[in-house]
C-alpha cells in the first residue's frame, strides 16, 4: 500500500517481480489487483512543482514510496528517495540535468543496500512510465544519484543543501487499521465524503471503488481499475482524495 505522512500522500507500492515490465494500469497509490491483462500505462497529470518520495520496506511485498516534504531535510543515509521536478523546474544549462524536467532521479543513501537500491529504481520506473505520456516526451527516464556524488542541480530541486540524519527512518507504529470509502468527487470547496466499512476483508476491495486504510501511522489510496475519474485516471487526484481524508479525521479528532 502506498501511504501518506504527515499530511502528503504517497506515490506507489513496489510491483513484485512478476508486474515490474508492465503493470501500470492502476494508476493511483494502490495495491495491485488480482491478476489482470496487462494495460498502457495511464496518462497522469505532472504536477507543477518538484516532489520527493521515500522509499521504505524489506520485502517486494510491503515496500512502497511515499511522499514527504521535497527538502534536503527528508532525506536520511540509510534510505533511498525518488524525486521528480515538476513540469515548471527551470533546465540546466548543461549536462543531463539540461532534461530534469522529464525525469525521475533515485537518490540512493549511502547505507542502504542493494535491493533497497532495485527496489527503488522499480517504483521509479513505474513512476516514470505513468506520468511520461502526460510530460509530452520521453526524456532521459530514470537517473541514479549517490550520496556524496549529487550534482549540485540535485540540491537546486530539494531547495538547496541542508543537514540530514545518517540513521535509517523508524517505522511508525500501526494501530488497528481502519477501511473507509470514499464518496463521489464533490464540487468544488465541498467536504468529502467517507464512509467507514466495518469487519472489513480483501473482498471489500471492489474494482469500481475507491478505498482508504487508515492505520494511524499511515493512510492509504486504494484505487479499482474500474474507479471512475478522477481518480481512475489521474494519480495527484487519488492523492488529493487521501488529503482529503486527512483533513476530515483532524477535523474530527480522531487518529
């Protein structure tokens, strides 16, 4: 499951071995389905603005991406981070970063290993080939960036370099999880509607739905194939509804 920290949501869980050549056509922060024809991947909107996803999990099974604050900051030795510049990031006047723009960069931290490394070049990967049809080109694709080797356009994108922990992030813990739907996209400046699904199993994943789990730690977007638009077509809007869950549980007080 792809999830939100801290208010952000997340990009994508990690395809397994099996779906990392062509499994796109889920396109928001999902599990992925029960198996299903392959598809093109799905024409995703480029957000304006950069954004840096942390890559966390020791598994193909529960590793994911998900988005955090896109500052020096975020990042931490002992994890891998995606970063995509947004469509407005300014080009550089030389080398491949003249391409930034069109892009998905791996910063890999000088601790982790090398499946972390895989794993998160597969999401980035996936990440990239789900928003390229949206940037109108094919761009340079997915570049590898080292801790202590990052061109100094790489700080220019996070906002410019600042201390970072050289400790591996700790895993939040999880509280008893809880399923919500979520209602039609409302009009505009209107609330959200959720509505919480009780004893809750994998057979409420419904193809036409779309879901969020709420683990007090973690919240996160589960989209169906057969979800209608927005969410069904547009990533940044499945990620926009998991906002909007946040905003609901903090106005209502609960975890």
């Amino acid at each position: 499951l792809g999830s939100l920290f801290g208010g952000s949501a997340a990009a994508a869980a990690a395809p397994t071995a099996e779906s990392a050549d062509g499994d796109d056509a889920q396109s928001a922060a999902s599990l992925q389905s029960p198996a299903r024809k392959r598809a093109p991947p799905a024409r995703v909107a480029h957000p304006k603005q950069a954004t840096l996803f942390h890559v966390r999990g020791t598994t193909e099974l529960d590793t994911y991406a998900s988005e955090v604050p896109c500052a020096a900051g975020s990042l931490n030795s002992g994890d891998c981070f995606l970063l995509q510049p947004g469509s407005e990031t300014p080009k550089a006047e030389h080398g491949v970063w003249r391409n930034a723009h069109d892009a998905t960069f791996v910063w890999c931290g000088g601790k982790t290993n090398a499946f972390e490394r895989e794993s998160a070049a597969t999401i980035a990967r996936h990440m990239h080939r789900s928003t390229e049809a949206a940037r109108g080109g094919t761009g340079p694709g997915v570049i590898e960036v080292f801790e202590g080797r990052e061109p100094a356009d790489f700080w220019r994108l996070v906002g410019g370099k600042a201390a970072y922990s050289d400790a591996k992030a700790a895993i939040d813990a999880i509280q008893e999880p809880r399923l919500f739907a979520a209602g039609p996209a409302p009009a505009a400046g209107a609330p959200r509607a959720f509505a919480e699904v009780l004893d809750f199993s994998q057979e409420d994943l419904a193809q036409d739905m779309v879901l969020v789990l709420d683990t007090g730690a973690e919240v996160s977007v589960w989209v169906g194939d057969a979800a209608k638009a927005p969410e069904g077509k547009d990533l940044h809007a499945a990620l926009a509804c998991g906002d909007a869950f946040l905003e609901r549980r903090a106005a209502s007080g609960a975890r």
